[in-house]
C-alpha cells in the first residue's frame, strides 16, 4: 500500500511524503477512540519535531523530557513501537549521547509520519 499525505505550507509550496507501510494504533478496533488517535497522530510530527529541535540545539535534558513525554503517551494511544523508540531517544539523551539520540530521533520521526497515515487510513479519509 502507498499512501501521499502533504504537508506543509500550501503558500510556500507541499512537501509529499509516500508512505509504503502505515503503522495503525492497538485501538483501531474502538471506533470510541477512533477521533481521539486521529488527532493525536496529527500532532505526532511536531511532537518529534520538538524532540530534534532540542536535540539540535544541544539540550539534551529537555530532549529526554519530551522523549519521555512521547513515550507514555505513544503507549497509551496504542502505538506501542513509537514508545519503544521514544524510551531509546529519552535514554539516549538521559546518557548525554547525543548522536545516538539523534539517529533514534529521525527513525521516530518516519514512525509517526507511519501513524499519522495509519489513522488517515483508519478514518477513510482521502490520500492527499
């Protein structure tokens, strides 16, 4: 399955991003949770978005604050594998290794842009 979502600002142009494989949350099967997980893997990418930005600017503290942020909220939310890779960021960067943290950082990223999909899918919203 491919899947396009834009994103970004339509006055400076889309960015497309092609998702071969959506990751779905544990509670697809509860349509009462079904608003709830869509909104909440909309904000995934800033949420990550966040996390490099401090990990950017060297603030390896507030990087694992975030990290451990995302990483209870991912499992409740039924996206156990983003809370996986939430706990080797917070770790990471609990450790001051900051490239580590990094490159657990950008995988994230693509996990959440996999759920953001996910749920795009689950709603039966359009592709693009």
């Amino acid at each position: 399955m491919r899947l396009a979502l834009s994103h970004g600002d339509p006055s400076k142009g889309r960015l497309v991003y092609v998702i071969d494989s959506p990751i779905f949350s544990t509670l697809r099967d509860r349509p009462a949770f079904a608003a709830l997980v869509r909104e909440y893997a909309a904000g995934l990418p800033a949420l990550v978005a966040d996390v490099v930005g401090r990990l950017d600017a060297d603030d390896l503290n507030q990087a694992r604050k975030l990290a451990h942020r995302l990483k209870g909220s991912a499992g409740g939310y039924g996206f156990p594998d983003i809370a996986r890779l939430a706990a080797e960021v917070e770790a990471s960067a609990g450790a001051g290794d900051r490239a580590t943290a990094a490159r657990a950082a950008q995988t994230l990223r693509t996990l959440c842009e996999r759920a953001r999909a996910g749920a795009h899918v689950v709603d039966g919203g359009s592709s693009a």
